[in-house]
C-alpha cells in the first residue's frame, strides 16, 4: 500500500512536469522567432522546405551553411511540412525531442532504481529545470544534440550491466545522430564522460566485451557518413570548414576570425561554469547543497557499488570540463549536461532524500514561463524580430508586385516572415535607386527619407527601430 506521503508527492512531481511541458507547448506560437539564432535557423529549415534540397542547409537561396549538420532542419523543415510555415511548426519537432529525452530519463530512473516514484522525480527535476524547458521549444541544435547523448550515455549503462543487448547498438545510434545533429562534437563529449569513468579500476579492461564494436560501428558508420559524403560532393570544401574550423580552430582560436556566418562568441575562459550554475536553476543550489552534505559527512564520491555516482557526475562535467578551454562559448552549451544532472539529484536524493518542500521550487519554472512568454507575447520587453514590421509589408496592396529592400543589415527574421522576399542593400545607394520604379523599402527609423533623391516615398508602416516606406521615381 501507497503512503499517503508518497501519494502527494507523486501528485506534485506530475502536476510539474505536465504544467512545465503543457506551457511550454501553449507558448510556441505566442511570440516570433527571434534574431539571431531562432530566425536564422528557422530560415534555413523554410528555403529547405521550399527549395526540397534536404542535402545542405542554406544560410541563404544559393549559399550553403557548412556551420551544422542538417538535423535541426530537418526537425523544422518537417514541422513546416505538417503544420505550415509559422512559429509552431518550427518548434514543435524541437519540443517533442525534449519530450523524447523526459521520457528516455523517466524510464532509465524507473527501471534502474525500480521505483515509480523516482523515475517522476528524474523527470520533473529535468522539465522544471528553466534552460532545458525554454531551449527545448527553440528553433536550435542543442536539443537534438542532448537526446543524442542521453540516448548514448543511458545505453552504455544498460549495455556495460548486461541488460538487452540492443542497448549496445542504440549506443551507436545515439552517436550517429549526435554526428548529424552538432557532428564530432557529440563523440569529444561522450568520450570525455566514459574516458575519465573507465579509466579508475580497471574498468577499461572490459570495455571490448561490453559493446557490439563491429557491427555497432558498422551501425554508425552507416547512418552518419552518407550524408557527410553526399554533402562533400554537393559543396565541396564543407568537410575542411566544419571540421577543422568549427570544431578545432573555434574552440582554441579566441575569437576566431573564420566564421563564415557571423561572429565568433568570445568569452573569459571558465565562464562556462557560470553558464551551468544559471542553467540548471532551480536546481543547482539544491544538487551543490546535496554533495556539500556529503563532503561534510567524509563520503566518497562513489556512493554507490556500480558506479553510478560517479557515472552520473562525469556525463554532467564533461561539457564544463571541454568548453573551459573555449574562448567561443554560448550558455546552451550546457544543455546536454542538464539530463545527467537531473539523474545525479534523483540519485542523491535516493542516498539521503530531501523535505518534501523543497521540490515545490520546481513550481518556480512555471511561473517564470507565464512571465516570460507574457513579456514576449505583450512586448513588455524589446522583441528582436520583424515580424510585425513585415505583417505590415504583406497588408499592402503593392506588396505581391514590388521589390523589398532594406537600406541596411537585414536581420535573420527579415528574410523568414518576407519568405525570402526581402534584399539587402546598403552600398552605393543614390547611384542605385534611380533604377528602381516602385519599391519598398525598410529604413532605420532615425533616417529621414526626404534625402532619397527625386523620389516620391509614402511611409507604410512603422516599428520602434525602422520605417517601411513605399516609393515611386
């Protein structure tokens, strides 16, 4: 029989978990896709959809983006594909691979620790921990990338205590569709989390008996190399760039110079240890607080027989681990380090479980969804997107039969919500305009139009930062 202790816990942890997951689904179509990252992969996935060349992600019509492996638009792309091409459809694959990582996580936790119970609590700390929920339903690589190591990381487990051996071949799967998600980078991070855990021990010694290394290599080989093959030959010079300068020169290059696609992330080394502690709130106080306890109490790091402890505690280090060494860092760097941290609580709690009030500081997650969507979806806070200014565009008559020009940058979400309508032109503008007949034109608000020569120009449309002008020679 059920304690009624354990009734309402329970209860708790899934009234968490739906309310995270449940706002975080409601939210995907209340605020646009934002610049940069958002709009310039949802971009990306929208020229996929319409051109059908689902071989190389194009940063722009004719220019291949050798930055990712196709993955995440391809996520997008079949978004767009159900559920047209909106916001929605362009985050909802995402949101459902982060549900694929809860459920993943639910069910090792259930089955590892034979417990119901413990299996909610892994998953609830996960979905409530505010980065995982919020990147997950974000137009992003990191989210495939993390299930990819999840599923890697859990498989390896199942297979190294001999339970059913397609465990040992997911393994490989989980590192096939890391190489198509973020490439090598999915294999470095895996490998730093086994490397450092098999080393004590000896346990080295039986890792050849514990894996299918033939024909899980020949697994591997065969979903991730073709397309890296198919995409050499369609642009050649894609392997030199991505290997070697996306993932060797980016991360010991300080603010590497050789990104064909925008600018390097230049931080103070170490800040990625920051980044974790920010990501995995709510939660981080309570896990440093947990192995403080222990620590005071003279315990070993390995607190359990199998090695599960430390498991846990080295799939969660080995991104902070890498990435300290990196100038070139972005916070969602941490995400794959979230699902391990989430199983290290559950597995701490497990050792010495915590008051029953402390899991309520999940229900903080929520709120801080409602808040922030709120915020985006009201513009209570500046929305970088053009999404608004070029509903406007598309109001007017003109619009199916005029060009779009902006007379500076275009953001990344100029071009998605224009479809790809609107151009860039900055340079040698008085000499250039004279050309045109009837032309729209987005220019920075500050600019006063009347300097445009002979022309006639009407403003059409208005945002904080620009003006959308409609003129005539």
């Amino acid at each position: 029989m059920i304690k009624p202790t354990h009734s309402i816990l329970n209860k708790t942890l899934i009234w968490l978990l739906a309310l995270c997951v449940g706002l975080r689904f409601a939210s995907l179509a209340l605020y646009p896709l934002m610049d940069t990252t958002e709009a310039r992969y949802g971009e990306m996935a929208r020229i996929m959809f319409e051109t059908g060349n689902w071989v190389t992600p194009m940063f722009d019509y004719g220019i291949p983006f050798w930055g990712k492996p196709p993955l995440f638009t391809w996520l997008s792309s079949l978004g767009f594909t159900v559920f047209g091409v909106n916001e929605f459809g362009a985050r909802i694959p995402h949101l459902l691979v982060g549900v694929g990582i809860i459920t993943l996580l639910y069910q090792f936790a259930r089955d590892e620790y034979k417990s119901k119970a413990l299996g909610l609590l892994c998953a609830a700390i996960l979905a409530s921990t505010s980065s995982f929920i919020l990147l997950s339903g974000a137009v992003m690589t990191d989210t495939a990338l993390t299930f990819s190591i999840s599923l890697s990381m859990v498989s390896f487990w199942q297979a190294w205590n001999g339970k059913h051996k397609i465990w040992g071949y997911l393994f490989f799967v989980g590192l096939a569709l890391g190489m198509l998600s973020k490439g090598p980078l999915a294999i470095v991070l895996v490998g730093i989390s086994l490397t450092l855990w098999l080393l004590p021990n000896g346990r080295w010694k039986q890792l050849w008996q514990r894996l299918p290394w033939g024909y899980g290599s020949m697994l591997f080989i065969a979903i991730a190399l073709p397309w890296y093959l198919i995409a050499e030959h369609r642009t050649p010079g894609f392997l030199n760039y991505f290997i070697v300068g996306e993932h060797i020169k980016r991360f010991i290059v300080s603010g590497w110079q050789g990104d064909l696609y925008g600018s390097a992330h230049e931080r103070t080394r170490g800040t990625i240890w920051l980044y974790a502690f920010l990501a995995m709130l709510p939660w981080s106080p309570i896990l440093i607080w947990q192995w403080l306890r222990n620590l005071k109490e003279n315990r070993d790091v390995e607190q359990s027989e199998n090695g599960m402890t430390s498991f846990l505690l080295l799939w969660m280090l080995a991104p902070m681990l890498l990435f300290s060494f990196s100038g070139n860092i972005l916070a969602s760097y941490v995400m794959p380090a979230l699902p391990a941290m989430a199983l290290l609580l559950t597995q701490l709690h497990l050792q010495r479980p915590l008051p029953f009030r402390l899991y309520q500081l999940g229900f903080v997650t929520p709120l801080l969804l409602i808040g922030l969507v709120s915020a985006l979806h009201f513009q209570w806070v500046k929305v970088k997107s053009e999404r608004d200014l070029l509903t406007q565009w598309q109001a007017q008559e003109e619009a199916q039969h005029s060009d779009l020009f902006y007379l500076h940058k275009r953001p990344f979400s100029g071009q998605y919500y224009s479809a790809g309508h609107a151009k860039e032109r900055s340079a040698n503008i008085h000499t250039w305009l004279p050309n045109q007949l009837n032309t729209f034109f987005i220019i920075q608000a500050k600019k006063d139009h009347t300097d445009y020569l002979d022309w006639s120009c009407q403003e059409r449309g208005q945002s904080k930062a620009e003006t959308l002008l409609f003129c005539q020679s």
